[in-house]
C-alpha cells in the first residue's frame, strides 16, 4: 500500500469526545489538519462522515490515512 501512513490513536472521533492533550495515550495528528492548521477534520464521525483520505483501521487503533494522495480504496462513484 504505497503512500499510506500509520497513525497512532485513532484521530476517528467516534465515541471520544476528548480535549487535544487529555488522553493517556499517544495521538498523532492529522496530517491534513496539520497542512491546514486546523482541527476540523476527523478520520470517521458516527453517522455523519468518513474522510476520503480513510483508508481504514489496523490493530491496535492505527489509521490508516493516504493524505494528500487518492485513496485507493474508493469507489469512482464516491
């Protein structure tokens, strides 16, 4: 899977409602935050969203993200 990177705890916002810097774990960030300088974007929002850059999730609550490239994963239709 070229282009994909690996990212520690699961910036996914589904069950976490949880200030930046109040959690016991390690959370990369968002690189497409990170390039905007922001925090609006969230890997998947229960029943709202998920990212076009999501390409899913690995063991243990590692995103998978393809931020700035095309998603292999999506449909065309999408």
């Amino acid at each position: 899977m070229e282009h994909i990177a690996k990212l520690a705890g699961a910036n996914m916002d589904i069950d976490l409602a949880t200030p930046a810097g109040d959690i016991a774990w390690r959370q990369d960030t968002c690189p497409w935050n990170a390039a905007e300088g922001g925090r609006a974007h969230r890997c998947a929002v229960k029943n709202v969203s998920i990212c076009p850059y999501f390409c899913g999730v690995a063991y243990l609550d590692t995103v998978l993200c393809c931020y700035p490239h095309g998603n292999p994963h999506r449909r065309g239709d999408e």
